[in-house]
C-alpha cells in the first residue's frame, strides 16, 4: 500500500510539470495551429537562466531567499523575450505558408537552441543549488519532500491563474476570439499579431517555471533537458486533446500516473514478462487507445473552449 | 530591422557550424611533404553523455599533438597527424552513418567509439573497409566477440569487469538481497547480465530488475518499485548521466540500500550530479587506479592544464591512439592492412597498462579496481587481478 502511494506521489509531481509544459503547447496549438516543437528547449532555457542569474545573485552576497525568487522573474521575463523572438523571427513570417514550413521550422528552432544552450552553458551537467532545506515528509508510507509539494501546489496555482485569464478577462476573450477565427476576429477590431504574441509570452513563463521545478527537483540542468520533456509535454497534451487548455493539464496529470504506475507494476502484474523498460510503450500504448476511440484526446471536442 | 541581426547572428552561427566540420581529404601529402596520416574518432559531442565524449576527444587529440611534436617517423619518412572527430550521438544508427564517413576519408584507423552500443555495429564497416578500430572504452562482450579481425580495445570486458563488481557485492559487501537497474543499451545490458551472474554464483539472490534508459532523468517509479523488495544492494548498470540523479533519488525515497554501478558511473560528475547521496557508493574501473598507472600523474597534469579536469576514458583513448601509432611505426606504414598485424602483436606501455592484445583483439590481463565516494571523492578500495583466461 504504501508502495502504491508513493507511487501515485510520483506520478503527480512529475504529471504536474508535464502539464504546465503541456500548456504552452497545446496554447500556441489552440491559437496558431502550430506545434511549437522548440518549447522544450524553452524550458531548458529557463533553467539555465534562472541557475546563472542564481548564482551571479548568490556571488554578489543576495540572501537565497531574496536570490532564488528574483531569479526565476528574470527567467520569466528572459524566457518571454526568448518566446516573443521565436515568433517573431521563425513564425510570423511563415503565418501563411503550409502547415508542414512551420513545423521543421519549429525543429529547426528547437536544434539552433539547443546548440545555443550548449555553446553558452556547456555541455557537461550543472548542478543546480539546493537553497531550501528540503525536507522529507512521511504521509503513510510515501515520502514526499518539500520541493515536490511546492511544484505540486504551484503548478495548481499557476493553472487556476491561466483558466481565469483566459476565461475572465478581455485578453482572454481575444485569445478564444484569434483561436476560433483569425480573421474574424481581426475584423472585430482584435490586434491578432499582439495576441500571438502573449500567447507565445505566456506559454514561455510558465515554460521557465517548469525549468525551474525540474532543476530543483532533480538538482541539474543540462543542455538536452528539454528535449525529452517537451516530448512527453506534447504527448501530454495530445492525451488531453491538443488546444484544450483542461485537457492539457488533465494529460499531463494522466501522463505522470500512468507513467509511475506503469513502471512501478507492470513487472509484478505480467510476471515479470513486460518489465519496466516497457515504461514508455505503456505511455504511448495509452495515448494510441485514447486517439482510436476519441481522436480528438480526451477533451478535444470543445472546440470553444480552446485558447 | 533590429530582428535581422538577431537572425544574421543566427545564420552566421549555422555558417560557422558547417564551414568548421568540412575537413578536405586529398592527397596523403601535405605542403612540406610530410606523410599525412588520418585518424578517424568518435564519441557522443552532443547528447546527455557529450561531456564524456568530448574528454574522449580531448584525450585523442592530445596524443595526436604529442605525435605530431615529437616528428614521429614512419617508414622513414616524417609523419603528419590529422585528426577527424565524429559525433555519434551514442547512438547506433548515427555511428554506422559516422563510420561509413570515416571510411569514405579514408582515415588509417579509428578510435573510437565510446559507447559499445555504437561499437558494436561501426565494427562490420571498419572490417568490410579494412580499417582498424580501437575503442578506448567499449566494454561490452559482444564487441569483440563478432569475430572482426580489425576491432581491439585497451579497456577489461564487461565479463571482466561484471564479475568482479557481483563477486563484490556478494562476498565482500555482503549483501544477500541484490536489486539490478540497466539502461538497456549494449553496455549497461551486458554489465548488468554478467554482475547478475557473478552475483548468484556467489549467493546473493536478485530481487528485482529494473530498467530505464539513457535519456532519462527520473527514476522514482522504478526505485519505488525496487524499495518494496527492500534489497541490500542497488545496482546500476548504465553511465554517470542517469547514475547520479538516480542515487540522488535512492536517497529521498530512504529506499536503505548500498549503491553500485560500473564504469560508467566512475567520473567526477557523477559526485556532482548524486551531490550528498554521492557519498559511499561503489563503482569500478577497468585498469589501476590514474596515480599508479605507469604515466598518469604525469598525463593527468598535463591534460588538466590543457583541457580541465578528466572525466573518465582520456587517458584510454591516449592510449589507443599511441598503441596504434606505435604499430604504424613497427609496420613502416599507415596502411591498415600492412599495421594491423603489428598492432595484434604488440607490446606496449601505456600510461594506463600494459597493452597487449589476444586473439579477439581485447585486453590481455586487465586489472579491475572498486572505488568508493569518500568524502566526495572516489577513492579506490581494491584492486583485482583478472587472467583473461578466465575470462573467456
């Protein structure tokens, strides 16, 4: 029992970062169309940042606490600039090209910052500080520390801020207006290019918080970090149905349980037949069944609702 | 207009890239008419492991800038070496593309590659071609094991190194209940199967086996799952990029076991990467510890003030290319197919052993040592002799 609770512990803190990356995809996806295949490296990105600004903030004799949280704001507002040149510079002027340009190019940005990343930072590990005291915490068996129960609660936190925005105020309405129709809502007097650009802003912020949360976590950063995570992120929000911002947040939770789950178990219960190398074809197995039976992922379907 | 010099800055980037990995191969003649000699290597550049390759590359070139320093001459006539560096992205299908270009330089022999995942299958182009390869740090059976007569290694085999580190972990750690993670590539497959046998053959039973692979970073399921058979031992076969996070992760889950892995695990990032739960684990090395191999203080101070701190297989890799120009220098010639039966039966001292190949082109004699993490740093615990006879 308590196995499996500390199983079900690890797959949300690793769900709740897959879906706060997974909603900067499925973000640009609802609005642009677009699978931003560089996001990933935009939370690589962040990471980075957030761990040089630390420790340059940390050499000067800023107190930590005052240090770490100053950090992450310059890693936003880096990351945004960072997802407003992306758009700008590798998008907008392939707004009207066929969907396939803009896709490579997407890869294409995601390799020149990810060589980028590795000419800067190196290509070795860093190891990010630890600056909280990070404490264990026993609830039943699971041990949970104090790090994983941050990630947890923020992700929720930042979640429950973007359902507002975009449901809640006028610039969120012109996101849902720019998603449904472009043109329309340029008619209607929406500043479509200004529009992409928060989104692609917004997507990038919390791309640079769930940098952070992963190098805290896991106490490194490196430059291919974000690679493989922004492929389960995208997993993630196919899983929920890409566009749809609750479905992105519900895949990502999904993705972290199954994930856990799968692994932690599929070797006792198949006798040892499947064994936990099986752990991604378990993920993947999951996403091919949803897509059979409701193509468009689990809330895929609420085409109004997408931003 | 500012956002076009932020492109230009991009392309001229990109430029730089490619106009830096074009390498003319013409004539073996250089302007002062020295004989050029091409050697071919690679290592992951790029990737989770790109900072073990780039110590590999580093420690390749050193002996080629050694080389070309000390005029070495080959029959008779003075030597140029040139050396073309690969990446590989350790992974299978890119070192067969990697070879085939090699080949197609015509380089006179390889080092390389780092991981034997992509030893293993560059070895049938380099035998189709006629090339000699030496892998500085391949160390899984199955590399020399496919019978080509041109692949050789200056490092202990998995069989080698596999039993050592099971017999270890059963008799002297005594641990009776052993958990095994692999990260299903050849290496960490073949390390792991062979630590496994060498652990039951000495009594310990296998509680769990586990896998990840290598690019992953989280490991808590599978650490959850091997905590419920509460071993005494966890063993990872695999390289210090996922060894690290993961007994950083062994530690906050409390899962009480002692720690192990191989080779791979044996660098100063890993000490990094583990942080505090880094301290007591074991790992192994092939070859003596660097301070009592015959050159290596000498080498590790050179190569510190030249490239930084070593992580691993430099020292491997000086010395393969060092062996493979000593058989150049034997044979009177560059020519693969002229050298290789001088390299098969060399006898060379190295600054991490004597290199002698046998029949299978792999190390004869090689000694195996435990290393622990005290006080952050490994230090070597034991030494243990292994007779390649008894390793075939």
């Amino acid at each position: 029992m308590e196995i499996f609770l500390q199983q079900i512990v690890n797959g949300l803190v690793q769900g709740s970062v897959y879906a706060l990356v997974a909603l900067g995809y499925t973000m640009v996806y609802g609005i642009l169309g677009l699978i931003n295949f560089a996001h990933g490296e935009v939370v690589m990105i962040g990471a980075m940042l957030t761990l040089s600004t630390l420790t340059a903030l940390l050499g000067w004799g800023v107190s930590p606490l005052l240090a770490l949280p100053l950090s992450i704001i310059v890693a936003m507002l880096g990351c945004m600039v960072l997802g407003y040149s992306i758009e700008r510079i590798a998008y907008r002027p392939l707004r009207h090209a066929p969907r396939l340009a803009p896709l490579i190019t997407a890869i294409g940005v995601s390799i020149v910052l990810q060589n980028i990343a590795m000419i800067i930072w190196g290509r070795g590990y860093r190891s990010f500080p630890q600056l909280i005291a990070n404490h264990p915490h026993n609830f039943g068996g699971a041990i949970i520390n104090d790090i994983q129960i941050i990630i947890f609660l923020l992700a929720l936190g930042i979640m429950a801020v973007l359902m507002v925005i975009v449901h809640r105020t006028r610039l969120g309405r012109a996101m849902r207006a720019v998603a449904e129709n472009q043109h329309a809502a340029q008619l209607m007097g929406v500043n479509i290019n200004r529009v992409i650009s928060i989104t692609f802003m917004m997507g990038s912020a919390l791309a640079a918080v769930a940098g952070v949360m992963v190098s805290a976590n896991y106490g490194l950063t490196h430059y291919y970090m974000g690679f493989i995570l922004g492929l389960k992120a995208f997993t993630a929000a196919v899983l929920g149905g890409i566009g749809n911002l609750r479905g992105a947040m519900m895949g990502g939770l999904l993705l972290g349980l199954i994930e856990s789950l799968g692994a932690g178990y599929i070797g006792d219960l198949t006798g040892g037949f499947f064994g936990s190398n099986y752990q991604d074809v378990f993920a993947f197995f999951v996403l091919v069944a949803v897509l059979v039976f409701r193509p468009s992922g689990l809330l895929g379907e609420r085409l109004a609702e997408r931003a | 207009m500012k956002f076009n010099s932020v492109s230009s800055l991009i392309l001229a980037t990109f430029v730089l890239a490619l106009t830096g990995c074009e390498k003319s191969a013409t004539s073996d003649q250089n302007k002062s008419g020295e004989l050029v000699v091409r050697i071919g290597a690679s290592a992951p550049l790029t990737g989770p492991q790109a900072h073990l390759g780039k110590d590999n590359e580093n420690g390749t070139r050193m002996a080629i800038d050694d080389a070309n320093a000390k005029g070495i001459m080959i029959g008779g006539r003075k030597a140029h070496f040139e050396l073309i560096s690969e990446d590989d992205q350790a992974d299978p299908r890119t070192a067969t593309i990697v070879a085939q270009k090699l080949v197609d330089n015509k380089v006179s022999g390889v080092i390389g590659h780092l991981n034997s995942g992509t030893s293993i299958p560059a070895a049938k182009i380099y035998s189709d071609n006629g090339i000699v390869q030496i892998s500085p740090s391949a160390t899984a059976v199955a590399y020399t094991a496919q019978g080509f007569k041109t692949a050789f290694r200056v490092m202990a085999n998995d069989a080698q190194q596999g039993r050592v580190l099971g017999e270890y972990a059963a008799k002297n750690l005594a641990a009776k209940k052993i958990a095994v993670i692999d990260d299903r590539t050849a290496y960490g497959q073949g390390l792991a199967d062979e630590f496994i046998k060498a652990a039951r053959a000495n009594g310990a039973e296998i509680v769990a086996h586990e896998y990840t692979n290598d690019k992953a970073m989280d490991f808590t399921a599978v650490l959850t799952a091997v905590k419920g058979k509460k071993p005494d031992l966890l063993f990872y076969g695999g390289m210090d990029a996922q060894g690290g996070p993961m007994a950083k992760q062994v530690k906050a889950l409390e899962l009480k076991s002692k720690f192990m892995t191989g080779d791979g695990g044996y660098t100063p990032e890993f000490i990094k990467l583990a942080g505090k739960a880094a301290e007591s684990t074991y790992a192994s090395l092939p070859g003596v510890p660097l301070d009592k191999m015959p050159g290596g203080k000498e080498f590790e101070k050179r190569f510190v003030a030249n490239y930084g701190p070593i992580q691993l297989y430099a020292p491997y890799c000086y010395d393969a290319v060092n062996v493979m120009i000593a058989a150049m220098q034997k044979a009177g010639s560059p020519d693969p197919a002229k050298y290789l039966p001088s390299l098969a039966s060399i006898s060379y001292d190295g600054v991490t052993a004597k290199i002698q190949f046998d029949e299978k082109g792999d190390l004869k004699g090689g000694a195996i040592t435990i290393y622990q993490v005290q006080h952050g740093k490994w230090q070597p615990l034991a030494t243990m002799g292994t007779s390649t006879t008894a390793a075939h």
